[in-house]
C-alpha cells in the first residue's frame, strides 16, 4: 500500500508588496466609509436606473442635453489657439472693467469735455470696431428659423 505524501509549504520569506498595497487600499476604503458607499450603490442599481431614466425622459433633459451637444459641437469648430487669444481678451476686459469701477458712493460725472473727449478717442474707435462687427454677425444669425434638433432627424443630417 502506498504511503501518503506529506508536503508542506514553506513559509514565505518576502512578502508581496503588490499585496500589502491591496490590504492598505482595502482597509483605507473601508475606515473611510467608502467601501460601504460603493457596495450600498451597487444594490441600489435597478432603482437607481430607474429615477435617472425617468429624469433623462423629461422634455427639459432632453433640451438640455441637445443644448449641451450644441454648445460643445461650437466650441469643438473652435480652434485652440483663436479661442485663447479670446479667453485672454474677455479676461483683460473684465480687469479693466474692475479697475475702472469705483466704490460706490464715488460715482464721477464726467460732464461735457470729458463725453466729448470720448467721441474723438481714436482707440476707443478702432476698439468698437470688432465689437460692432459682432453684433451686426450675432443680428444676421439670431433672425435664421431655427434647424430642427439632431436627436429628431432620423436621416444623420445636421450632426457635424
């Protein structure tokens, strides 16, 4: 009759550092309340699905998401570096606009000359300029009849 074989393992001599993280991450996520979070969010999922669908099913979900896809889509046809040097011209105007306004109980009225050192302000001119040619851009566009939303077309159309 044959005789069983004993065998033993030996013990480890170095620890897994990969484990000792894993027990560190583990316990971190549990003392902090974290573990708990994620496993009461993972029960609750069927629910949860639910409320976020009848929430996304709303007409205003809707809106604001095509509105979200609009906005993101214009942003996208913007080139990085024109949309820095606009970002870097809306952050001086908003300094100037903040160094130019006083306190209040300061409020200057600054009379004849001074509207009239405005008007013959050459800067001040060729500053409008661009400013006026955007509003004139924004009025031609703002009267178009508006395109139907992309999510109702079936055809593809409209989605670049």
């Amino acid at each position: 009759m044959a005789k069983a074989i004993k065998f033993e393992t030996p013990a480890n001599p170095r620890p897994d550092p990969a484990r000792k993280e894993l027990d560190d991450l583990l316990q971190n996520l549990h003392e902090t309340g974290v573990l708990r979070l994620s496993n009461d969010i993972l029960r609750s999922l069927p629910e949860l699905a639910v409320i976020l669908l009848r929430g996304m099913n709303s007409e205003k979900s809707t809106n604001a998401m095509q509105n979200l896809s609009l906005l993101l889509n214009g942003l996208g046809s913007i080139p990085p570096e024109r949309f820095q040097v606009v970002m870097r011209a809306a952050t001086e105007a908003l300094e100037s606009m903040e160094q130019q306004a006083k306190p209040e109980g300061e409020a200057s009225q600054p009379g004849f000359r001074a509207a009239y050192r405005l008007l013959r302000d050459e800067e001040l001119w060729q500053g409008m300029g661009p400013i006026i040619a955007g509003i004139k851009g924004f009025s031609r566009r703002i009267h178009e009849a508006p395109a139907q939303p992309a999510a109702k077309r079936h055809d593809g159309e409209g989605l670049d």
